[in-house]
C-alpha cells in the first residue's frame, strides 16, 4: 500500500476485493453488497461455514488495492490520519473532565456496541481514580441494551432530544455517531444539532461506507437526508471542525448484516482511538501512527488465535444448528462483559433471521452491577427481556432440554468454581453444553471443570507487560474473539436451519425503514421484478390480501413497518408470490408445508418457466 509498506503485515484471504471491482452491484452501497466470499454460504457444511465467515472477517485488515476502486481502508494513511485527529480532540475532553464529555451513539447493534465501549473506558478512568467522562445514548433507551426495538432509529428528533439530555451544561463535548451504514435518522439528527453548535460539539461520525453511499432518502418528519448530512460534516472536517471516520472494510458474510463485521470494525475502530488518547494523555506524549498500528495490529493476531480454533467453533456450528433445526434453543452463559456480548449477539438474530426470542439467547452471569449503574437498569419486564443469571435459573433451567445446547463463557481470572457449580446444574438437564475459555499463559483449567465438557475452545493468550491503559488491550482481544465466534455461531446456524437464501437474510422482519427497503430490493434481486411490483406484493402480504393497494401505496412507510414488525415470513412470502404467481394463502401453505424456508424458495426458483432474478447489481438503491 502506498506509503505503508513499513506497516505492512496483513492477513491475505484468496481473491480479495473482487467486491471493489467496477460497476460489481453498483446500485448498492458496500454495507449492502453481496460479499462474493458467502455467494453460496446456503451450501456449505459447518467448516465451511467457519472458512467463509473467517475470511470474511479477515477483510477488515486488508490493504488498499491500486488496482481496484482503491477505496479508504483499515491501514490508510488517510484513516489513520483521521483517527489522530479524533484523538487530539478526545484529549481536549480528558484534560478537562469538569466541563467535558465524550458520547458514544446509535441504533441496534451500534448503540449497544456504543454502551460496551463506553462501559469500559469509564472502568478505565474509575481505575486512575478519576471520574466518568463517558456516556452512551441508544435508540429505545436501556431497555434496547437487551431487547430489539429496531423502528426507534427512525426518528431524528428523538435522536437530538436524547443528545440535549446527556449533554445538559457540558462546554465541551466529542459527539461519535455510530451508523455502520450511513443510514440511521437517530443519529442524522443528533450530527446536524451538533454541526448547529459546533462552540460546544465536535461531531464525529463512524461507518464503513463512503459519503458517496450515504442514505439518500429524506427522513420522516425532518428536513434532511443522511447524505446531506454526511456532506455538510465532509465540508467541516477540511477545517477540523467535524470528523468522518468510514474505512471500507468490505461487504458482510451476510447481506447487510452489521452486527457481524460492522460491528467488530466498530469496536476496533474505537477501543483503538480512545485507548491511544488515553495513553499519551498519561504520557504527555505525542500520538504516532506507529502506535496506532501496534493497537490495531493486537487485533488482526485476535483474528489469527480466534479461528485457529476452527474444527471447534464448526463442531459448536453443527450442535447448535441441530438445536434450532429440531425447534429447541441455544443458550449462552457468559460471565461480565462476555455475557453482556452473548445477550448482544441473541438480540440480533431477531431481525435478521426472524427468529423468535427464545431461539438465541444470551445471559449474563454474575452481578449486573458491574456493568449496569442505576442509570442504566434495563430492568427485567418479561420473558422478551431476562437476561441474568436469576432469569436463567428460574426460567430457562427448569425447561431445558437434550435437545438444547448451552454454551458457557468464562476466562480463568473468572470465579471457576462459580461456573463449576452451573456447569453442574444445567448438565442435569442437557449434555449438550459446550465451553469457551479465555486463559493467559501460565493458566491451567481445574480439571474438575474440565471433565464436565466433552470439548473446549480453549483460547490461550500471551502474557502483556504494559502500562495500565494496555491492559484493557487482552480484555477487548477476548471480547472481540467472543463476538466473532458467536456471530459464526448463531449465523451458522440459522444458515443450517435453511433461514439463508445464498447470502441473504430472506426472513428478515421488517423493523425500520432500512429493513423495509432491504426487503424490497431482496425481492427485486430474486424475482427480476420491478421495484413497483416487489413493492406492491410486500404490502399485499403485510395487510389483508384483500385491502385495495391504492389505498396503500401512498401511507407513509412508517405506518407499513407498524404491521409489518408483528409478522412473520414477510419477505419469503412475497417471493413465493411473485415466483409462483400465487396467492399469499397459496404462498403461506407451501412455506408451512416445506422443510425450510431455503427450501421453499429454492423449488420455485428452479420450477419450470420461471424467468431467472435480477443480478444483485439491477436492484433497487433505495436502502441506501
């Protein structure tokens, strides 16, 4: 890569960047391509699925290409650039803690990623006995921290009323909106009321598509599109006085998934900003680029440890794909911040996969007051939203299984005989449980827990001599390798459940406006219908099939996502209707009367004298 080749150690995966290639699904932007690396992740057995989704993820390391697109990637020099500037402002903010705040923000996976973050720099501060200087806002409030509400990141107002809250009598604030996309409205509105005060504010905003493929749709009940915000920010930064951080790290293993590698980018992007701001403000010292390096690098050897136990994490594929195959559940029990990711990673399938609830859970192990404050109490308030170690043992335990699989995490810093004693517990009722541990050398397992799982992924980490801000690096490595294991987990599961179509989230349950126009252009890409038509047969599935389209065609879209998100199989319906030409009761049987649902779509794809779909790159742009 120009001028980085003093840099260069990057993970290679075969044929890289055939996504960056001219004109490759160019209505879409990168969050919202297909990845060629998962183009038949549908057909794949569980290693395969862990090789695909490995090498998906490695792209996030890959250098520029100068001959592609050369889009700004991970190791530009621009990027990190950028990032030094960030961490100049940050330092302002850290020097200053009685008049300044740093705010983390977003929807879904981005807030949640923003509450985690966070959480653990003012644990950092708490350690340097200082006081808190971080906050986080999420749409939907703290209950979303545990639950999905995807429609609230609709709303720019709400965005900008929450962010006047938290910013109450501050002088100086760094403001990072967090939108994989370029998409949310949540955080458009909260990035335009900064740029209004920009004597206070100092916007950020994070993504991993370029201005170019921001959203361009105007907002409901605001005056504005994202892109024209990202642009007015683009226009700021040339006199620092907003800042765009979006490397391209590549399309998702599954299309538009942002949980899986928008969500890691995320947590790499900033743990990195923030930890080097931390260190030279100690230091008094000057940041380098070199140091930037060396922080993203512990990542990229993350991803190297982490699939190195790929035969494992494909075994844990196969059981929990078996689980959900035969209508039982996955369970994941982990202990401090790796509960708090296992509950992350459960609430995503929802709408990704549409899948219930109860499908993928995850919990949290231990007292919630480590990590909950008052503040922050996304307090129980039914079964949609249990998520202790009580909720567990009450609810979850006495139900369980041989059909479930649980899955325990834990490092060996954890209280051992604490996870010994559950071990035991859920063992009487499933021998379907399986074990992540995270040890640093030197550190052995107890053998009596090791005789409760037939096998371990077993993650061994090297011993880090450093400062106390570098400590927190080997607690990010394992919370990242956490992630990227369960995303394989969860996805290689439903992927075995047949809820994938190629690479394609084809049971998506519509929760926003972003997930109403993926919808719509999933039908496009395969049917080869026109975007009128595919839209008229989503709203056809989602009222009455006997309500008048003309009286529908002109609501707002808002009030379709009201319906639409207490339905299921919307969008596998509508194929099955433009496939076949059929009715939505017709569609329903033969979806109800299939295995899966893959298989459903499959046998009208190839039913004789059906027109071949559109290339992905003839879909509709309007997700953008």
């Amino acid at each position: 890569m120009r001028g980085m080749k003093k840099y260069r150690h990057v993970i290679e995966t075969p044929d890289p960047g055939r996504w960056e290639l001219v004109g490759y699904e160019a209505a879409l932007p990168i969050s919202e391509k297909s990845n060629p690396i998962t183009r038949e992740l549908d057909r794949a057995d569980p290693l395969q699925i862990v090789q695909l989704l490995k090498e998906c993820d490695a792209e996030i390391f890959q250098e520029e290409e100068e001959a592609l697109l050369n889009y700004k990637r991970l190791y530009s020099q621009s990027v990190l650039k950028t990032m030094i500037d960030i961490i100049n402002k940050v330092q302002e903010v850290l020097k200053d803690p009685e008049n300044g705040l740093i705010v983390l923000s977003g929807s879904g996976t981005s807030g949640r990623l923003a509450f985690l973050i966070a959480t653990a720099f003012n644990k950092l501060l708490r350690g340097l006995g200082q006081l808190p200087r971080y906050r986080h806002i999420i749409a939907g409030g703290h209950r979303s921290l545990v639950m999905s509400q995807e429609g609230l990141e609709d709303s720019a107002l709400l965005g900008t009323e929450e962010l006047r809250k938290v910013c109450d009598g501050k002088k100086k604030v760094v403001f990072i909106g967090i939108s994989c996309g370029l998409s949310a409205p949540f955080v458009a509105g909260q990035l335009d009321f900064c740029m209004n005060n920009l004597d206070i504010f100092l916007p950020v905003l994070l993504g991993f598509n370029p201005v170019s493929m921001a959203r361009n749709d105007k907002i409901e009940g605001w005056h504005s599109t994202f892109r024209q915000v990202a642009e007015r920010m683009q226009k700021l930064q040339e006199s620092h006085k907003a800042f765009i951080l979006n490397p391209a790290v590549g399309p998702e293993g599954i299309c538009g998934f942002s949980w899986m590698k928008g969500g890691s980018a995320t947590k790499i992007l900033l743990e990195t900003v923030l930890l080097a701001a931390h260190k030279t403000v100690s230091r008094e010292s000057e940041i380098s680029e070199k140091c930037l390096v060396e922080i993203l690098r512990t990542y990229e050897r993350a991803h190297e440890v982490t699939y190195a136990q790929s035969r494992k994490i494909a075994a844990l594929v196969k059981e929990a794909g078996t689980s959900l195959q035969k209508k039982a559940c996955v369970y994941v029990l982990g202990w401090h911040t790796l509960g708090l990711i296992a509950i992350m990673d459960g609430v995503e399938c929802i709408p990704t996969f549409g899948a219930d609830h109860k499908d993928v859970q995850g919990f949290l192990i231990g007292d919630p007051n480590d990590i909950f404050t008052k503040e922050v109490d996304p307090t129980a308030q039914g079964p949609q939203v249990a998520f202790s170690q009580e909720d567990f043992v009450r609810i979850i335990l006495p139900s369980l299984t041989e059909l479930d699989t649980v899955l325990f995490l834990f490092t060996l810093d954890d209280d051992l005989a604490e996870v010994e004693e559950l071990v035991i517990q859920v063992k009487e009722k499933t021998s379907n449980i399986q074990a992540l541990s995270h040890a640093t050398v030197g550190q052995y397992l107890p053998a009596s827990l090791k005789k409760l799982f037939p096998d371990i992924i077993s993650i061994m980490w090297p011993i880090l001599f450093l400062e106390y801000e570098g400590n927190f690096i080997q607690k990010f490595q394992r919370e990242l390798s956490t992630k990227w294991i369960l995303n394989t987990v969860s996805t290689g599961a439903y992927v075995l459940k047949g809820k994938i179509l190629r690479n394609c989230m084809v049971d998506l349950r519509i929760g926003n406006s972003k997930l109403f126009w993926r919808a719509v252009s999933i039908l496009q890409r395969f049917t080869g219908h026109s975007q009128a038509r595919c839209l008229d047969s989503l709203l056809q599935v989602i009222y009455d099939p006997e309500v008048v389209l003309d009286d529908l065609r002109n609501k707002d879209i808002s009030t379709h996502i009201l319906v639409a998100t207490e339905k299921n199989k919307v969008v596998p319906t509508a194929l099955l209707c433009l496939l076949r030409n059929c009715s939505v009761q017709e569609a329903r049987m033969r979806l109800d009367t299939s295995h899966s649902i893959r298989a459903a779509i499959e046998a009208s794809l190839n039913a004789p004298g059906h027109k071949r779909g559109a290339d992905i790159s003839d879909a509709a742009s309007r997700i953008t």
